[in-house]
C-alpha cells in the first residue's frame, strides 16, 4: 500500500524526470527515432508526450520500454532578421575573392531531432534545388552551392536529363519545405546547364554540373558565394561540413529547415580499405573522388542531400575563409553505416573546368543594376 505522502514524493519525482526529459528535448536530444503509418516521431513516454505539446502518433519501443511515438513541434525559429543595407551594398561591389567564403553570424541556434539545425546565416552559399509541378508548386530535389552572381554547382546526377524549365534554383534557401519563397530567399530559374563532359551516369564518375541563374542574383547575409579551393589545397585529414536537408537517416523523414554535420575527411586509401571491411566492391579513385565520414558511420549525407556543398575552413575567428572541397556525390548502400563513408566529387580538380565554364567580364554585373 502507498500512502498520501508517498504518492506526493513519488508524483514530484515522476515531475522531476519529466522535467529532465523536456530539458533533453529542447537540447536537440528527446530519444530514439520511430514511425507508425509512415509519420515519423520519437519514442517517449505518453506522458513526456503530452508535456511537450506533441502528438500521439501510436505505439513504440525503445529498447525494453513501450510508449508513444510522439510528434514533436518544431522550435519556433525566426527565419528573418533585419537586413544590413550598408553590409549587403559592400559585399555587391567588392571582388568575388573579397566575398567569397565569408559569413554573417547571427547567434540563433536551434536543434532537431536527428541532427542540428543550422545557424540561419552559417551556410549563405546553400542552395535549394527544387522541381517544378504546374504553376509555383515546387518540391525539394537537390542540393546545389553558389559559385558566383550568376552560376551554381550541383552533382551532376541531379540534372542528367532534366529539362530546364522544370528545375528551379532558391537562393538563401532555409525552410526548404515550404513551396513559397520565405523573406531572405530569392527564387531564379536555370538558363542554362553544363554537365561535366566526362560524367558517366552508370557510376557518377565526374558528378558535377554547373547551371547558369536566368538573372544574376545579389548577395546579402542569407546569400554569399563559397569560395573555390586552389588546386593544391590540402583537404585529406581537415573536417569538412555537410549541409542539406536529406533524410535524418536512412529511411527516415527528411526535416524541413536546414542541417548540418561535420565529418572527417579521408584518403582515399582509407576509404577503400573500410569499404574492404564492409565487404563492398567499390574503389575510388584520387583524381575524381574525395571520402568523408567515421569509421563507426553515425554522421553522414543522405538521400536529398546530393549536390550540396562539402566546406572546408581555412583560418580562424573572424579571418575564416570557407572553400568547396566537394560535392555530395553518393554513398555505399546506406547512410551513416560502420566503414560506409560519403563519397563526393573532388571539386580541387576540377577548379580549372569551373573557372572555365562560368568566366564572366567584370563589368557583367554592374550592368544588371540591383536585381
């Protein structure tokens, strides 16, 4: 029998662990991942559910427990802060090399469940690459980096037999399942493609492809080029970040504002020998390909993340320059496996194609005027 005062005591703890679990769940961290009916949720307690404003999704199990696979809120994140005119008219006539891989931090952070949410204004040179359906209805396709005013890359395999006038290209893009264009964003259609001439779609082979904008874009906190890297730029053994918004993991939902994961980034004779481990047929050669990932998986790309950017960092603090060391390309069967790195285009290699293709005169941008 329980009496009065232990049914307080044991109600105030029962309070007390709730609590605890809300403070996880605002953390980024509220349990393991589930699905009833194809919804996607977290295993928790009912209760904890309840608390946290969630929906009952059905039954799961975390490992010996059973409880609710409950429906998160998103945090409330404000997309939009105010714009800094006089920053945003500097950056717009400055060189590219004086812009290009630099940033404006706001402090806002916030996290998801299955991965971080980004910084608002962390990965400026983030492209959406979304698909056309009649009329403005638009639904994620790719990722993509922006290069300069005019030009972006993606993987090649994203565009391989697309026709252009179903491909739209969001700058500034955050809230990527919204079919609207958010303040911040800015929505351009694709005038023009050129696929790397020695792309094989068979095997991704030189997975790169570069998409000329219909009308220059210009920069602002939310929009800013990457930088391309130099050709000998050491990139095997720095850390690289993977932003997207690929599925959480493999199978999983895809979120709907922007994610981040760092990852280390590998030689190839390491990635081959783990892909060994795996028992995988799969080799990548050092002259098109680049690996990234842990020996444990447990943070990597996924299906949707294709053709967004790998970012390098040079330099510290305020004086940090980011370059593109790759592009999403693909990965050995599953996402975030043990010995199953990312595989992604070696963009240093093909820095003089890039140059090539999107050269544009000096004065090609003044001539548009602020568009």
């Amino acid at each position: 029998m329980v009496s009065d005062l232990s049914r307080a005591v044991l109600t105030m703890m029962q309070m007390g662990h709730i609590s605890a679990i809300l403070s996880k769940i605002e953390a980024g961290s509220p349990g393991r991942p589930c699905s009833v009916d194809g919804s996607f949720g977290v295993c928790m307690y009912s209760m904890v559910c309840t608390f946290a404003k969630g929906t009952h999704l059905g039954t799961c199990r975390d490992r010996f427990i059973f409880g609710s696979c409950c429906k998160l809120p998103q945090p409330d994140v404000e997309a939009v802060v105010a714009e800094d005119s006089e920053w945003a008219e500097q950056v717009n006539n400055l060189p590219l090399d004086q812009v290009c891989g630099r940033r404006h931090e706001d402090e806002q952070k916030a996290r998801i469940q299955g991965g971080e949410i980004a910084n608002r204004t962390s990965w400026p040179w983030q492209v959406g690459l979304r698909l056309k359906y009649g009329g403005s209805v638009t639904a994620h396709h790719c990722g993509a980096v922006l290069l300069n005013h005019h030009w972006v890359a993606t993987a090649a395999h994203c565009v391989y037999k697309k026709k252009m006038a179903k491909l739209g290209v969001v700058l500034g893009d955050y809230s990527n399942k919204q079919e609207d264009v958010d303040a911040g964003q800015i929505m351009r259609d694709v005038a023009e493609i050129r696929i790397h001439p020695a792309y094989l779609n068979k095997n991704y082979d030189n997975d790169l492809a570069l998409l000329r904008l219909d009308t220059p874009v210009v920069y602002s906190k939310y929009i800013i080029p990457i930088c391309l890297p130099t050709k000998d730029l050491q990139i095997i053994g720095k850390r690289g970040y993977v932003t997207g918004w690929g599925r959480i993991y493999d199978g999983g939902p895809e979120p709907s504002l922007l994610n981040q994961v760092d990852v280390p980034i590998l030689s190839n004779s390491e990635c081959n020998n783990l892909f060994k481990l795996a028992a995988l047929d799969e080799h990548v050669s050092e002259d098109i390909w680049v690996c990234a990932g842990y020996r444990e998986g447990g943070k990597d790309a996924c299906d949707g993340d294709s053709g967004g950017p790998l970012s390098v960092a040079d330099g510290e603090g305020a004086d940090t320059v980011w370059s593109l060391g790759g592009i999403i390309s693909w990965g050995p069967n599953s996402c975030g496996e043990k010995y199953r790195p990312g595989v992604y285009t070696r963009v240093p290699n093909f820095v003089p194609w890039i140059k090539e293709n999107i050269m544009v005169h000096k004065y090609e941008w003044s001539k548009y005027g602020q568009v």
